[in-house]
C-alpha cells in the first residue's frame, strides 16, 4: 500500500530521544490478527462517540465555522508552495512515482498514520509503562493501569499512534510509538488533552518552553479526526485535519504552537485553516460515482475548513482508524481534489519557532 502520510517530526524524535525510521522501534511483537478481528469493536463501544459532541470547547478553533472568512491575499503562492516537497529532485521524482500525483487521500482504518481512538472503562486491566527517561511532561504522565478493550492495539508498523478517551473526566492520551504485548501497553512519548479546553497549546516564549506533541504543529491526534458516527449521521460539525507536502519552515500561526514544516517560510504555516473552494464543493456533490461519506467530507472542508497540523507526500485527512466505513469512505474517495482546490483563509500573525528544523537544502 502506498504511503500518504506525515512522517514523525525532528524535534519529537529529538525530545523522546529515539531514532526515525519508518519500521517500529522495540522489541515488541503486535498481534495483527486481533486488530483484524476487532477493527470496529471498539468504535461500537465508544458510548454516545465522545459525549456525542465535537471534542474541546464551543468556542475552539476546531468548532469554528469558515464558509464567511475572508481569504488571504497570499493565499494562491501559499497553495503553491505548500503543494510541493522540499527535498531534491531526486527524491521528488521517487515520490511523484508512487503517489497520486499529490491528490487528496484520507488515512483510514487499513492504513498506517493514523490513530485508534479507544474508551477507558471498558474492558480488563492494562498496564501502561514508558520506555524512555522522558515520555513528556509530568502533567500529562499517563497512569500505570487503566481498563481497556481487547482491541486497544496501536499499529506497530509506524508511529503507534493511540488515543485513550476518559469520557468521564473528559480528557484524552495521545501516545507516540505504544505497543501492546497481552496486557501491557508500552510508549515513548504521551500528551494529555483536555476536551472542554480550545483543542491547542500554549505558543513557545522565554517563559513557556516549547511543548511538543505527536503532531509537527503541536495539535492533539483527536482534533480534526475524521469519526465513523459523525459521518454516518452525514454531518462532521468541526474542522479537518490536514497534513500537506510543504508547509512553512520556522514559522507557525496560532492554534499550533509549533512546527516542522520545510518549505519556503512563504508557503502555508502549520495552523493555518485552509477552506475547499465553492466551485470544488460542486464537484464532488456533482459527481456521478461520489460516495456519501466523500459528500459530507466535502461539505465540513467547505463550511468549517481544514487545520495544517502536519506534513505529508500528499494533502492528507485522518480518520479514526478502528472505525467501520462500508459503504461510506475509501481512502481514495477525494482522490479528484488537489492542494489547488483549497483556499488559505487570512493568517493570524505569523509566529517563530526557534527550535524547529530548518528549512530544506533541496
């Protein structure tokens, strides 16, 4: 399968101490056969899908509606830088050999870079243990024992992404490179998430230090996350995330507070919210072949928009991958839409990023 997703961020491998690579770290085997099994269990179990409403507050950035908003003057050469890799020719003639031309795709339940999403309370018993020195801030240290399904197993096959739900106390887990060995879950790195905050962090300055996150912009995996309720009831009613091939190096706007883009500081900042095109809208509502979940994507892109949260070889959407989409959404099914179809809605003030990567040399 092809890979259209956002690789793991410099300054996260810098702060959890481990080296990038595409193939898992650890010694830990994953059982495949129980997320075949289970992939939808858990999405049945997730009680009224997180409280029945968009997780953070009603006033986050995330529960914004943008089909007013005006569009900024720079919106078109952000567009077409953010369409394009930084990296030499070389390597951008490999990717373009293996990629749909840059063509919009969603990560979904049968591919990788993308995460569960997994309710605690139901279940048995787990351990959870970090594997490194630091796995983050001590404010968002994860408990040594929670009660999880069966299914909570992360894809070892990447960056182990899993999102742990206490609906109760209304916050959230992200863990970075979890794997899961009968009743223990280890990880190397976790961020807590409150969901009746804004859905964003504190900006770095000389008296907060910079907070990382399993996302380049320092946004949480849930915000955005494309929800197999939400979509069967044909109504998202918060905005998308979106990882793109280029976003800006060095600079962000709010409500990231970080980034590792690599491309030109003019293209599309990490945070900025993108908006589908009116004309695009109507031609996917038009299509001959569309598929429902395709039409409702397309609607949310129009009237709440999409947050650059990462990069990726291609504009890419996340959906919760221990979801059941028959019948609604295939990862391709926006495959007719492209960078150029969206819109750059007008940028808070731009904001530096003095730990980020650099921009690329290629």
């Amino acid at each position: 399968m092809i890979r259209r997703a956002a690789r793991p961020a410099a300054w996260l491998v810098a702060v959890v101490g481990v080296s990038f690579g595409l193939a898992a770290c650890g010694g830990d085997d994953q059982n495949e056969t129980t997320t075949a099994r289970t992939v939808a269990q858990t999405a049945r179990e997730l009680r009224f899908d997180l409280g029945g409403q968009a997780p953070f507050s009603a006033n986050s950035p995330w529960n914004r509606t943008v089909e007013t908003a005006s569009v900024d003057p720079n919106s078109d050469r952000m567009i077409r830088l953010g369409a394009q890799s930084p990296v030499p020719v070389e390597e951008d003639e490999r990717l373009n050999a293996v990629r749909n031309t840059r063509n919009l795709y969603i990560n979904m339940d049968t591919t990788a870079w993308t995460p569960g999403v997994f309710r605690i309370g139901v279940g048995k018993p787990v351990r959870l243990v970090c594997r490194q020195v630091h796995c983050g801030r001590k404010a968002d240290a994860v408990p040594s024992e929670l009660v999880l399904p069966d299914d909570a197993v992360p894809d070892s096959g990447h960056d182990g992404w899993l999102i742990l739900v206490d609906e109760e106390q209304r916050i959230v887990w992200d863990l970075w490179r979890s794997r899961r060995v009968g009743q223990t879950i280890s990880y190397a790195f976790a961020r807590r998430w409150s969901l009746t905050a804004s859905g964003s962090g504190t900006p770095r300055s000389e008296s907060y230090p910079r907070t990382p996150s399993l996302r380049g912009s320092g946004l949480p995996l849930i915000g955005g996350l494309i929800r197999p309720k939400e979509l069967r009831e044909g109504r998202i009613p918060h905005a998308l995330a979106i990882a793109i091939p280029g976003p800006a190096a060095s600079v962000y706007v709010p409500p990231a507070t970080t980034t590792n883009g690599l491309q030109s500081p003019l293209s599309v900042p990490e945070g900025a919210r993108l908006r589908l095109k009116a004309n695009a809208l109507a031609r996917v509502q038009q299509g001959r072949k569309r598929q429902p979940g395709a039409v409702t994507i397309a609607q949310t892109l129009y009237t709440y928009g999409a947050i650059v949260v990462d990069r990726a070889d291609s504009p890419t959407l996340y959906a919760q991958r221990n979801g059941d989409y028959k019948g609604l959404l295939t990862g391709s099914a926006l495959r007719d839409l492209r960078l150029s179809d969206f819109e750059v809605l007008t940028l808070p003030r731009k904001i530096t990023d003095p730990d980020a990567p650099p921009k690329a040399s290629g």
